[in-house]
C-alpha cells in the first residue's frame, strides 16, 4: 500500500508528467499572446520538454521564464525572419497558384519545395536555439543543415505537423482544444526525437542522457568560472 503511494510509482509519474504539459501549454499559448514574443515561448517550450526528456525534472514554471527571458532577444530575431520568409513564401505560393502564365504550374512546384524546406527549418530552429549557444546566423544555418542530415526524421515531423495542421482547418474544434492542451504534449513528442538528434553534436548531452544533467545556461556557468 505505502508503495502506491510512493513518489516513484508510475501511475503519480504519469499524472505529474499530464500536469506538466498542460502548464506547458497555458504558459505557451499565454506568452504567444503579443504573437511578436512566438519565438522565444516556442524556445522555452521546447527547452522545457527537452530537460524533461533529459530527466532533468525542471521547475516548470520557473525554468520555463528563465528560459524565456534568456533566449527572448535571439529567439525574438529569428522568429521575425521566419515570419517574414514564411509571409513572402505564402504570397509566392498564391500568386503562382491562381496565375494564368505558362510557367504558373513550373513556378509553383518550385514554390512549394522551398515552403517544404522553410517548414523543415521552422520545426528545427527554435529547438537548436534551446540547446545550442549561438549566433542567429548560425542557429538558422544550424537547423538547416540538421534538417536535411536527418532527412528521415525531418519527413516524419513534417507530416505529422502536416497532419496536425489539417486536423485543426479542418475541425476547428480541434485547434482551440490543441491551443489548450495539445502544445506540450507534441512539444514533448517532438522532443524525444530532437534529443536523440541533438546528442550526437553534443556529447554533454549524451553525457546527461546518461545521469549528467547539463543545458547550454551550465555550460555559459563553467565557462566564466574558468575565465
């Protein structure tokens, strides 16, 4: 009896792990509210998800700003570029699709493999700036190149996001319960995926996969301590 009662028993383990991503999901949908702050909740997010994958066992709410705060300028950035990319992207995309020209069908296809591309950064980018310190320039770059290194991988997301995006068009009641639970659970489901990934240029990753708890803030910790 006192077993069932444990901490550790699987089935506190679960409810906790529910609690957590619905938490996850109201602080995302609330700080993505002013839609210019999109980036850096969707980097905390995932940073979140990704140290519970780690077994970090973070302080939600408390990670999950300090996490935001950290990464809002860069992540703000980046998520300004990708927005405006994604914007012209749609255009092109329109303008070809209703247009008359002989090329229109050629032009079009092009259209759609670059919007396929972008969507394959977009999912990658805001989980490398979560883990990774670096540049803008180079995050972007970064998440490019993963994306098409796990090409694998990358098709399984794209589709399953793909899935996601025509199940919410197409029962709008779908998108409202999504918005409100369903963001932390894909962002864990997503996360289990992109650690598996990210551990392989990070050893100290692998490291915490290991017992090693570790994140990029740890790192930036040791290094002025050296310094």
């Amino acid at each position: 009896m006192m077993k069932f009662f444990s901490v550790d028993n699987p089935v506190f383990i679960v409810i906790s792990r529910i609690g957590d991503l619905l938490i996850l999901s109201l602080l995302w949908l609330l700080t993505s509210l002013p839609v210019i702050t999109i980036g850096a909740s969707t980097t905390a997010l995932f940073d979140i998800c990704m140290k519970i994958v780690r077994s970090r066992e973070p302080s939600v709410v408390k990670d999950y700003f300090k996490s935001f705060g950290s990464n809002f300028k860069q992540a703000t950035v980046i998520w300004l570029i990708m927005a405006a990319v994604g914007a012209v992207g749609a255009v092109d995309m329109y303008f070809w699709a209703h247009s008359d020209m002989e090329i229109a069908s050629v032009m079009n296809a092009v259209s759609i493999g670059i919007m396929v591309v972008y969507a394959a950064v977009l999912l990658y980018v805001f989980p490398v700036q979560a883990t990774f310190d670096n540049t803008v320039k180079a995050t972007l770059r970064t998440a490019f190149l993963l994306s098409l290194k796990h090409f694998p991988d990358t098709i399984g997301l794209l589709i399953c996001s793909a899935a996601i995006g025509y199940l919410c068009w197409l029962v709008p009641a779908v998108a409202y319960v999504f918005l409100i639970i369903g963001t932390g659970l894909f962002a864990m489901l997503y996360s289990l995926r992109f650690v598996n990934i990210f551990k392989q240029y990070a050893p100290v990753i692998a490291e915490d996969m290991k017992g090693k708890a570790w994140d990029k803030d740890d790192e930036k910790s040791e290094e002025q301590k050296q310094s």
